[in-house]
C-alpha cells in the first residue's frame, strides 16, 4: 500500500491506465458481430452490459443446464444447440448435485 501510495505521489498511476484500457476493449466488444466463449464464460465481467440475442451452445447434449443458461440470461431471442446425445453426457462434479437431477442438459431436455 505504501509503495502505491509513492507511486501515486511520483505520478505513476497506472489506474488511469487501466481504466482507459478497459474502456476500449469495452468499445471493441460492443462493436464486434460475434463473440465466442464458454457458456461460464459468458458471465465475464469483460462481458457485463453486453447482451447476446442468438446463442450458439455447442457440445450442448454435454453442457448442464444450469451452465447453458449462463449466456441464454443475456437476452437470448435465438438459440441453437449443437451436439450428440450419444456422445459424452453432462458433466457434474458434485454427487448431490447430480442426485438432485442437476446433471441434465438443455440438450436433453
């Protein structure tokens, strides 16, 4: 904190930096047609603000449906899932959760 601090009085503040960075990759990705990432990965804070009207879930039939809502909470008016239900099935790390029917796909549904 102290070293900050002196930083900050010696006229280094990378904070403006960062902040202007941030900023025009902010700029970047609203311009952008297409974004990819994972459907966790869609609730970046990169992300925060954008909204994604078509959504294309890839492996879906593996993908849970709790994590597949994920993106489609972004303002989905489009979807389109992509995958094999004779291939991998969901994955859940958690025994309860599983249990508790938490290991389906939107897929499957």
């Amino acid at each position: 904190l102290e070293a900050r601090r002196r930083e900050k009085a010696a006229g280094g503040d990378d904070g403006a930096q960062n902040a202007a960075a941030w900023e025009a990759q902010q700029a970047r990705l609203r311009k952008a047609h297409v974004l990819c990432a994972t459907c966790v990965g869609s609730r970046a804070a990169v992300l925060r603000g954008l909204r994604f009207t078509h959504v294309l879930v890839d492996e879906a039939a593996h993908a849970t449906e709790l994590a597949a809502l994920v993106g489609l909470a972004r303002g989905c008016r489009r979807l389109v899932l992509v995958g094999d239900d004779r291939q991998l099935p969901a994955s859940v790390a958690s025994r309860d959760a599983a249990r508790d029917g938490l290991g389906a796909s939107l897929f499957e549904r």
